[in-house]
C-alpha cells in the first residue's frame, strides 16, 4: 500500500519528424488505499497514464512517485506493481497453478513460500479447484480471475487494471465488477483502474478521474462528476443515457432556444450558452395539456415538441423529442436552429406515438449551464 | 482428397512389383547398297500380326526391392530387360556417376550392394546436419529482423528471402561457383594459406551439400519463425515484465512456447523437404562422393533404364519418410485432437 504522485507528467510520441501528444501535463496525487478509475474516451491518455505508473512507458517529462520513492529511472519490476490487462495477458502454455505462482518462481522463492501464497490467492478469488487447468479451458471470467489472482499473490502496493472488463459479457461484468469492489475493501491496496464505461467508474470509484484528449477534465468522486460537472465534456460523458446539451441565449435569465424557452435562472450571465439537463429531470406530457398549464406554471415549458423516437428500457421510456421544428409556422426550418433534439426519461407506463406533439417541462434549478465559448461550467 | 493422394503411390507400388519389356528378336538383315551387300545383326522388337510390338509382363514380386537393397544374392538383370533401348548399358549403377572418380570414395563405387544404404545414410546425415543449423540460424535471423526498424526490416527480409526465391538448380549452380577450383572463395582461402580443391574429395564435397542446405532452407525457418513473433502476445509480454522476468525469462517463457507449434512445423517441413535432396547433388558431384535416395531413384530410372525398378526404390524412399515423418505426426495429431 502506498500513496502514488504524479507531478507534471506527460507523454509525446515522436515518428517521423510527427509529435503526437499522448498525454498533456497532468498532476494528480492518490491517496493510500484510494480506488482511482480514470475514465475517458479511447485515445484520451488514460492508458498510457497508467503504462508510466506501470513503467511500460516512460514519461517524456515530469515524475512518478510511488510510497516515498520517485519510480522514473525504476523497472516496471522494481516499482512493487501488479497489472491486470484487458486480454488477460496470462501464459497459455502454463497451468492455472503455474501463471499464479510465476510473479513468485520469476522472484527465486521455494516451493514452502509459493503453495501457500497461490492457494490464497487463488481461494480468494474463488479459482481453488481449477489450479490444473490450461488457461484454454477456461472461460472469460474465470481467466480474468486468473489474472487478478497473479496480481495478488505479490502482495504488491499498487494494482493497475486495464480495461479488465471489457472482454467480458455484461453479466459476466457485472458478477465481475462487485468482486474487485469487494477484493479491494478486503485488500485495501492502492488501485488504478482504467475504463471507457461510466458505469464501472460510478460503481467501483471512490473517485473518479475524467479524460478527454489527453488530459484531465475532471477529478472529483462519482458523486460530485455526476451531480457537478465541471464542464460539457464531464456533463454528457457521465450518465447513462446522455444529458440534453442545447446551445441557446441566455437573457435576464431566461434561456432561449428555438422552441424552447426555460426561465428562472438567477445567473446574471447573458450571451451564449449551453444547457444541461439530465433526461430524468425533464418532464414530458401531452402537448394540448401542458399548453393550458404553461400561463400559470413558473416553469419553463418547450410546447409543440414532437416525439423523434420513443424508447423502452424496462424500467423507464425513453422519449427522443425535436423542439426545433416548432418553426415550422414560420415557414421553413433553418437546418441549423431547427434541430435540436432532447431526450427525457418518462415513467415506464408512457408510450407516445412517433411525430405525437408533445410538451416539455424543465425546472431551471436542475439545469447546468455552460459557456458556449469555454465550455466551462457558469456558476452563478 | 485421399484417393488423389492414394493413386499415384499405389500405381507406383503396383509397377514396382512388376517387370515388363518388349519381346525381342535377333535378325539379320541384308542392306544393299552401290558398293555392295552388306549383312547387319541387330535387334528389334517382334511384332504380332497386327504389326504391334508384344510386351510380356511378369510379376517379380519383391525382387526389384531386393535388388535395391542389395539383398538379392543373384544380382544380374534378367534377360528380359537385355534389349531394352539401344543405349541402354545395363552395368552397376554407380558406374556412370562415378567414372570419373571411379574407386575414390565408398559411396561412389560400392557394389549394388551397399547402393542404397549408403544413399541413405548420406541423406540422413544431410538431414541431421541441416536441421539444428536450419531452425537456430532461422530463429535469430527472425529476433534480427524484430529488432531492426521497419525501413531496414523491409530490406532484411528481402535480402533474406533470396536464397529461398532462387530455383535450386541455380542456387546449387552458384555455389558450386563460389568454391569450384580457383573460384573466389578457394581463392580467398589461399591468401591466407589453406588449399582445399572442394569439390574433388568426399568430406568437402558432403560440407559444400550441407552447406548448400542450409542456405537454402533458412529463409523458409525464418519467415515463419517471423511471421510467429508477430503475433506472440503482447500482454502476455508485458505482464511478464511486469511480474519481473527479465528478458531472457520473457522470451523462454512467453515466445518461445508461442513459437513451439512453428518448431515443429518447420521441422516436419525440413525433414521432407531434406529427405528429398537431389540438385545439390547431381550439381556439385554428380553423385561422385555423394547419392541420396531421391538421386538413386532418378539415376535407376535414367542411368538403368528400369522404371519398374526405380518404382521400387520411390516406394522404399516413401517408406523411409514416412518412418522419419511418424514421430512428428503423431505429435501433432495428439496436439489437434487435445484441443
């Protein structure tokens, strides 16, 4: 166990006479014990984050501490790390047995030293009566937990984990998900965790490090990255599904869209903006309904949207609407202001025909606004 | 599929039990010309009445395998086989190939007798000698080529291939050019004082075939011992760095048994293709020093004129391939059916 510090550091790749810039300067310190899941896109650095912590890559600049010790000039096997990879990266020729025991047998310890140690590790991620098998003979999960049972046996102060779910199908995922939550609260060993799916760095984070074109958008735990997105990156890369971003004016606060108008805002900003505001915080109801209500209700009403698509997940309906078109009294549709399309999550009971006309209410107090020109979050 | 393969061995295998020839007659005839009459003897093939020549086959059963193998204490050509041809010279075997070293080696003048197992045990040798230069110069010619950047790969690999593109019969040409007598690498040598005449005694002569082997063989080890470390696995690589092998352990444990299954299909490869050896030899000796089975084959059929007894020596050689071959296939065919 041990805290990490990155302080400055930053990739670039040169070819050709070409820099490609990997990772941007970043700092970022991780307390002892801390879950830490970096979130992104592919191609947003996260990975090659983690490969310098690892030493499968060096750093073009800045440092790498690891407990008390700046690890740059350190091979990856003196820096007391254990990785879990995407494909699992285990040796297919060698039994269960033997992949967990080789971070051991590489080291020279004796046979007394290894059967215990493999036995624990293999018992706690349930693998003890597979040790025999061939790595072949195993299924996705089970190999995954191969994998992780060799990055325990070290007892090393630091897990990365690549990816380690992706290959996995969802339920296998999910099973797989609450097992490293629950490895970790028994091990309690610093970890970094690199995912692209925004639900496993919700569930397992205790906090969560937003990526985007190689550098951090957001650091902050998954409540605050849900709740309180730093900027329109964050906002509609966290949450499932996506929060509405609409670009608009914002005016004495009321923002205004084409076909939308939302009051009540009490920021004193005005000029361009851009809106957030997540599916479940809009409500949909039938247009002619909404229309009557809309003199005497405070809050902000798009009228005359029309349903684009109608979705059932199960537990809620899904309602894609464009507000744009409400133009269309007006003659014809700039294809620039007349789409825009917003998606709010209605009660699973709902269903609403395709091209239904339909309203909108938003309460401007759930709604996040940013700079259209920064992109950045506008507090009031 | 199978009876395509199956044919040809069993037509062989069938001619091999078989001896047949023409009928022959000897006749005298009268040739008149403006100096005068003359009288020839000579030999035709009878016709019937229907002025088609009569072929008489027999069966001989194993004779012809005997024969090959020296074991048939009679070793004289059955009577049958006397007017076959005009040109054919019905003598011991190795005469023509070694008349103009006759007596200096062996192999090159042994009796019938010793014929085939001294053929044999050349071609084993060339099969021993070769394979363990074949597959480790292969192998570091591939981790060569991995390390190189791709511009200088791209010419490494090129470079490489060449003895493989080049026919054997030109390649074997281009040796025997290189060491034949005041050749470039004799005359290198001599600078610094050694005199060897490679082609005129046995050891050299049997060093050139091998090393003619190799050389050919190589390109083919390494382009798939190459195209393997494509694609060892990377994480498997990288996670052995990580659990601290060096990289000597990262290649033994990790690429090396990745590689394993391409080990042994070069060797199954190289084994067939080196039991085969033939240009090499009637290039550089002619079979002086040197016969392999695949050349004692082609020297009954052509030096002999026997087909049926070159049939028998094709299904022997077959059947010392297969012999050679079993261990392997039988590895692999476990291998595939564990799966």
């Amino acid at each position: 166990m041990a805290r990490i510090e990155l302080k400055e550091v930053s990739r670039i790749w040169e070819q050709a006479g070409k820099q490609t810039v990997g990772l941007k300067p970043m700092s970022l310190s991780i307390a002892e014990g801390e879950f830490i899941v970096l979130l992104g896109p592919s191609g947003c650095g996260k990975t090659t984050t983690m490969r310098i912590v690892a030493g499968l890559e060096s750093a073009t600049s800045g440092e790498v501490w690891i407990g008390d010790r700046c690890v740059n000039t350190l091979e990856p096997k003196d820096r007391d790390v254990a990785m879990v990879f995407q494909s699992y990266g285990l040796y297919p020729n060698m039994t269960v047995y033997a992949n967990i025991a080789f971070p051991l047998k590489i080291r020279g310890m004796g046979r007394e030293v290894i059967e215990p140690a493999v036995q624990r590790a293999a018992a706690l991620v349930e693998l003890g009566d597979l040790l025999d098998r061939k790595p072949k003979a195993l299924s996705g999960g089970q190999r995954q937990r191969v994998a992780l049972a060799r990055a325990i046996v070290r007892r090393p102060s630091v897990f990365l984990m690549d990816e380690p779910l992706s290959n996995l199908d969802a339920k296998l995922r999910v099973s797989m998900r609450s097992h490293i939550k629950h490895l970790h609260h028994t091990l309690k060993v610093t970890t970094i965790y690199v995912t692209h799916d925004q639900i496993e760095a919700m569930t397992l984070a205790d906090r969560v490090v937003v990526m985007s074109k190689a550098e951090i958008q957001q650091i902050g735990t998954p409540d605050d990255i849900y709740n309180n997105p730093e900027n329109t990156f964050v906002a509609g890369f966290v949450g499932s599904p996506a929060m509405n971003l609409l670009e608009g004016q914002l005016q004495d606060g009321v923002f205004s869209a084409p076909g939308l108008r939302v009051p009540g805002f009490t920021s004193g900003h005005r000029g361009a903006v851009v809106l957030g505001v997540r599916p479940e915080d809009l409500a949909v109801s039938v247009a002619s309904e909404a229309a009557s209500n809309a003199a005497e209700s405070a809050t902000a009403v798009a009228n005359h949207a029309r349903v684009f698509s109608c979705e059932l997940t199960g537990e809620a309906t899904l309602v894609i609407a464009d507000v744009g078109n409400a133009q269309t009294q007006q003659g014809q549709v700039s294809a620039q202001l007349g789409k825009q399309q917003l998606t709010a999550k209605a009660d699973k009971s709902q269903r609403y025909a395709i091209g239904a006309p339909i309203a909108l209410t938003i309460d401007a107090q759930k709604c996040f606004l940013f700079d259209a020109a920064s992109q950045k979050r506008l507090r009031s | 599929m199978l009876g395509l393969m199956a044919i040809p061995l069993l037509m062989t295998f069938y001619l091999s039990l078989r001896q047949c020839a023409l009928e022959m007659e000897t006749v005298t005839v009268e040739q008149s010309g403006p100096f005068g009459t003359q009288q020839i003897v000579t030999q035709r093939a009878k016709v019937d009445a229907s002025g088609k020549t009569i072929e008489r086959c027999e069966y001989v059963g194993l004779r012809h395998y005997l024969r090959v193998l020296g074991l048939d204490r009679d070793a004289t050509d059955p009577p049958t086989n006397m007017g076959e041809g005009a040109n054919a010279t019905p003598s011991d075997p190795s005469a023509a190939g070694a008349a103009t070293v006759a007596g200096n080696t062996a192999s090159g003048s042994g009796k019938p007798a010793n014929e085939f197992f001294s053929a044999l045990r050349f071609t084993l040798t060339y099969i021993f000698a070769t394979t363990p230069f074949v597959l480790g110069i292969g192998l570091l010619l591939a981790l060569g080529a991995q390390q190189l950047n791709t511009r200088w790969r791209a010419v490494f690999i090129t470079a490489a291939l060449l003895p493989f593109i080049v026919t054997p019969v030109v390649a074997a040409l281009s040796i025997k050019w290189l060491f034949r007598d005041n050749g470039l690498i004799p005359y290198l040598l001599s600078q610094i004082g050694v005199q060897v005449f490679w082609m005129a005694e046995a050891w050299s002569a049997q060093l050139l075939i091998v090393l003619y082997g190799v050389w050919h063989s190589v390109p083919f080890a390494f382009i798939v011992f190459f195209a393997g470390l494509q694609s060892v696995p990377q994480d498997s690589l990288e996670a052995a760095t990580i659990d601290g092998a060096t990289k000597f352990q990262r290649f033994r444990y990790v690429t090396v048994p990745h590689l394993m299954p391409l080990f042994v299909f070069v060797l199954l490869i190289h084994i067939m293709d080196a039991y085969r050896v033939f240009e090499p030899i009637i290039v550089l000796t002619q079979g002086a020093f040197t016969t392999s089975v695949q050349y004692l084959t082609y020297h009954i059929l052509l030096q002999e004129s026997n087909p049926f007894k070159a049939s028998a020596a094709s299904v022997l050689t077959i059947a010392g391939v297969a012999v050679l071959l079993i261990p392997l296939l039988v590895k692999t065919y476990r291998e595939q059916r564990g799966t």
